[in-house]
C-alpha cells in the first residue's frame, strides 16, 4: 500500500506531467526528484507508462464504426430558422360596405369570368402540344441516381465501363451522347482516384458517371446529365438511406456528386467538383 | 463560378466529429448502450443552437460539454449505471469502463484530447482541482491494470 508520502508525491508528478506546474513548483518537484532519487524516478516512470496505456486505449475506441443511423439522425436535422419578425406599421382599418349595385356587378363580373373559363375549356382543339408530347422529367430522378449508385459501388471488379486509363475515349463518348461538355475532375488531393466512367440512364435520359475511389474503398461518382430537372444553382444534400447525394444546376447541365451519407467531406467534394468539371 | 458549401451549417462537422463524440460519451456515461442516443440528443441540440456557437472556439470542446450536460440532465440514465445491456462494440473496452466513476472523462480531456485542466473543468462543470485529482486516480488505476497483465502473464 502507497504511503501518504508517495501518494502527495504521485499527484505532484502527475500535474508536473500535465505540464500544469508554475516555474517555482517545477523547480521544486525537481528538487523533490533528485531528493527521493530512484523512488520518484520509478513512480514518474509509471505515470507515464499508465498515462499511454490510457491514451492507447482511448485511440482504439476512435476504430469502432460509427452507426449511419447517428449520420442520418445529424445529417437530417433541422437547423433553426433564421426568421427576423420587423415590427410592422399598424394598418389603416378599410371599412367595406358594399352598396346593392356593387353586389350586383361584383356577381355579373364572376359569372362572366367563369363563363370565360368554361368556354376555353369546352371549345379546346384536340391537339397535343410539343410539352404534352416531350417524355416528362420525373421528380424521381435522384431515386434512379442513388439506385444506380447502390448497386453499381458494390460490383468491385465491373465498376466502370471505361477505364481511367482511357480517359480520352471516354470523355468524346459521355460527351457526345449526354451533350455535357467536361473535364475529369482531379480529386487526387482528397485522396480520390479516378477509376473511370460509365452511361447509364435516370428519368429517361442518359446520364454520364465519373467513378472515383478513395483510401478506404469507398465509391464516390459524380454524375452528370443535360436539362435533367431544375434551375437550382445552390448545392442541395439529400439522403436516400446509405447514400448522399449533392446535387446541383448550371448551365443548363445537372450534376449529383454521390457516396455513402456517412462521408462528411461530401459537399466539400462536391464543391471542388463545381469548380473543376 | 466555384459553388461553395454552407459554412454556416455544422451538420457536416459534427459528423466528422461523431468518432471522438462517441469516445467522450463512453467516457462520460460508462454505459456503452446508450453512448449513441447520448451523442444523437446532443448533436441535435448542438444544430438547434448553432447560432449560438463562437466560430472562434473549438467545436469538439462546446459539444463534449453539451455531450456532459445532456447526461446531467437524464439522472434516470445516470443511476441505471452498471446494467450491462450494451449491444455495441463498446463493451469490450474493459480498460475504460473499469475506471472508476466519473475519472475517465477527465483523463479523456487532459490526456488525449489536449485539454488545460482548466478548459476540461468549464467543460465538465467540477472545479480544476477535481479533474487534476481524476487525471491522477485515472493513471493509478492503469498502473495496476498494467502491473496486474505482468502477472498474470508471468
């Protein structure tokens, strides 16, 4: 059992191993050193020792995976609104007393403007117009992307159509048949490599995928497709269960950058890919 | 034109965040199986009150406190203390969840995540003579986990 002694004597060096000690208090726990010599050396040597046992197993904690249903729960929460009430100018009170010819023309101007509408719907020509004719652009579009995502990451030896190797061949090919002019983004600093590309279709249309993979194995693509939906230019996040997806609209193009929803660096990708592609 | 990610949103970091949060909330709460739940309710609470974080500080340190105070405010939690229900892989870290109560998040603090004694104290709300006296129960007490594997192994 440690004496009252070594015990005051383990807490001083303790703190001196925090570097929490004042000069003064240093000096002194050096003096107290070189005073109990080997004792103090031996009770120092086992704090440090014990102090990476502790922090060694507190680094293997960090190796447990983390649950995607924590991700989803945080990637999905809803940040507080930022709605600023401005103190609103007290209205003038409008009195509405409507007179007897007022209620009758108010009542003829309905009937007319209803009768109108009924017209035009009536009298309307059996034809289709170039809109009713075009395929329409599902909302689902995002759904094909994260569908394709999900079973074409885990195909590990058929990932590509393309290889990166190719690189040429397979830009003259996604371009000429989606119509989106590109460049390969470089994401080598991300520690991404460029495995290469394939075509697939979402919504009816073709659609290009560059396929990345970075240090853990983890697929990450960026798709990209002509006038697919929207005119959104802001990066939008969306989770379909284990994949993210980011997608955005310039120039008439629409790109979604995909991975799983548990990587955190996915809009930080997304925006080098906007400034690259 | 470089489109850029909303910076002001702290979703992104708090889950990069999540391994070192779970650690914190291992260490704080001893119950592996509801680290994840203790975790969930305090990044949320972390969202809801972003507007509320300095951008100068660390993000890590304002949600280890929120991590302590959401546990603060379940005693129900608190006193179910040595059930082991755990359903995580959690459970295996005995090294940890042999600490005595209350010392390992100070340890966690000071010796690994590179907290003063100070900033550790204001995060876990005991004065910085507590965590000073932690830190050193902690490493006693690895000392004889150490000293206890060489014999057995001898």
């Amino acid at each position: 059992m440690p004496s009252s002694h070594n015990i005051n004597l383990e807490c001083r060096l303790s703190v001196a191993l925090d570097g929490e000690l004042g000069d003064a208090d240093k000096a002194e726990i050096e003096a107290l050193l070189a005073e109990n010599g080997q004792q103090a050396r031996d009770i120092q040597e086992n704090l440090r020792n014990a102090n990476a046992f502790g922090i060694s197993a507190f680094d293997e904690v960090l190796r447990e995976p983390v649950p995607l249903t924590l991700v989803r729960t945080i990637k999905t929460a809803t940040p507080p609104r930022k709605a600023v009430r401005l103190p609103q100018p007290q209205r003038p009170s409008l009195e509405f007393k409507p007179t007897r010819r007022h209620v009758i023309v108010g009542c003829l101007a309905v009937a007319l403007f209803a009768g109108g509408i009924g017209f035009m719907i009536g009298s309307r020509p059996q034809m289709q117009t170039f809109a009713e004719l075009a395929m329409p652009v599902t909302s689902g579009w995002l759904e094909d992307i994260a569908t394709h995502h999900r079973v074409f990451s885990r195909q590990t030896d058929h990932l590509v159509e393309v290889s990166a190797s190719d690189s040429p061949h397979l830009v003259d090919w996604l371009m000429a048949t989606t119509g989106v002019s590109f460049r390969v983004p470089n994401l080598a600093t991300d520690k991404l490599e460029f495995l290469g590309g394939r075509l697939f279709s979402a919504a009816g249309k073709p659609v290009g995928q560059l396929v990345y993979r970075d240090e853990d194995g983890s697929i990450i693509s960026i798709c990209f497709a002509r006038n697919l939906v929207g005119n959104d230019q802001n990066m939008a996040e969306q989770i379909r269960d284990d994949i993210g997806l980011i997608a955005w609209h310039r120039d008439q193009t629409d790109y979604v950058v995909t991975g799983a929803s548990s990587n955190a660096n996915l809009d930080d990708i997304a925006a080098k890919v906007a400034g690259q592609i | 034109m470089t489109l850029q990610p909303d910076h002001t949103d702290i979703r992104r970091d708090l889950v990069s965040l999540l391994p070192r949060l779970r650690r914190f909330a291992l260490a704080v709460c001893e119950q592996p199986d509801i680290v994840d739940e203790l975790v969930g309710d305090a990044c949320l609470q972390a969202v809801l009150k972003a507007p509320q974080f300095d951008n100068g500080s660390r993000l890590e340190s304002w949600a280890f406190a929120l991590i302590q105070s959401v546990w603060m405010d379940q005693p129900k939690k608190r006193t179910s203390s040595g059930e082991d229900t755990g359903s995580n892989g959690f459970t295996g870290y005995h090294a940890i969840l042999g600490l005595p109560q209350g010392i390992a998040a100070s340890f966690l603090l000071v010796c690994v995540e590179d907290h003063s004694y100070a900033e550790a104290a204001s995060i876990l709300g005991i004065p910085p003579e507590a965590v000073a006296a932690n830190v050193v129960a902690a490493r006693v007490h690895f000392a004889h986990q150490i000293a206890d594997s060489a014999e057995r192994r001898a």
